[in-house]
C-alpha cells in the first residue's frame, strides 16, 4: 500500500511514528571512548523481571514498547536464544543499558536495542557502548550491520547513528497501539 501525499487519520488509542531504517555494509571506525570510570561493560543474561525492568528504565522515555507485549514464553525463548546476543553496563551492580545484537539472519547482524538509562547521558557511555556494538557485530562472519529508530526515539539518536557510520536505507510509518 502506498500513501498519498497529505494527512492521513490515525485512528483512536494508535500512535503513528516515522521509522527510519540504516545499515552499514563494512565496519567504520571505532571512536575509541574508554568505559567510563564506575561502569563494567559485561555479557548480559537477565531473567525476565531483570530484563523488562531495565528496558523500561532505558527505553520508557522513547516509547520502547516492543518486548513488553511479549509474554513469558515468548520474552524467554528469545532471551535464551544462543543467536541474539546481550551486554549492559552494570553500574553498583545494577544494569543501566542495553546492547542487543540478532544473528538470526545469516550474513547478518540487527542492532536490535541500543540504550542507556538516563543515569548515563552525557557521560560518554553511548559512543563506548557503540564501539562495543561495532565491535561485537563485526567479529562475527557479516556483511550487514542493520537498525532502526524512530521519531518517538532519543532526539538524538538518529544524528548519532549517522556519526556511527550507519546510512538510511527507507523510512516507514509504523501505527502501533
């Protein structure tokens, strides 16, 4: 379905959000942050209650809906899923981000969650945190590195990912309840 030119009615209790698509076909240059000082970047295999408390606190502030419809079963098949890889940054042993790489497409990687809770802006978490997601993605055998954010997402966000060396490849419009 193709959309006309002008306004389009988003019907009652629904969100229409611009979704902006990127990848990058070969690694960039990493920007080299160190962790910062108090933080431990580690692997990261929450249980559910672990996880869907640190998504809320990295993502409720952009909208970040898409594991809490998940129930139980489908939360931990994918939690337990060997090709979608986990790692947070642990501040005072609690979990204050998310970096979530998909394998599950052959060739292929999906930064599927990228954040920080609000505790970390503006303390040079992100770009270390990205060098990791680069870093994490590339070692694997891949010939695309793909995400996509919205404009319900960081303010931020896309400007930084276009830093990061991803490219946007088509927008959409995603109307979700």
């Amino acid at each position: 379905m193709s959309l006309s030119d002008g306004f389009h009615a988003v019907p009652p209790g629904k969100i229409a959000m611009v979704v902006t698509h990127l990848e990058m076909t070969a690694p960039s240059a990493l920007r080299g942050h160190p962790c910062p000082v108090g933080l431990d970047f580690c692997a990261w295999s929450p249980n559910l209650e672990t996880y869907r408390d640190t998504f809320r606190r990295v993502g409720s502030d952009w909208l970040w809906f898409g594991r809490l419809l998940k129930s139980d079963t489908e939360l931990a098949a994918m939690l337990s899923n060997e090709n979608i890889l986990r790692w947070t940054l642990m501040q005072g042993g609690v979990a204050e981000a998310i970096l979530e790489l998909d394998f599950r497409t052959v060739g292929a990687c999906e930064l599927a969650y990228f954040g920080l809770t609000s505790r970390l802006f503006g303390t040079g978490a992100g770009s270390f945190l990205m060098d990791q997601a680069l870093s994490h993605a590339w070692a694997r055998p891949i010939t695309r590195l793909h995400l996509h954010t919205c404009n319900v997402d960081s303010p931020q966000a896309l400007a930084f990912y276009l830093r990061s060396g991803f490219t946007p490849t088509r927008c959409d419009v995603e109307i979700a309840d």
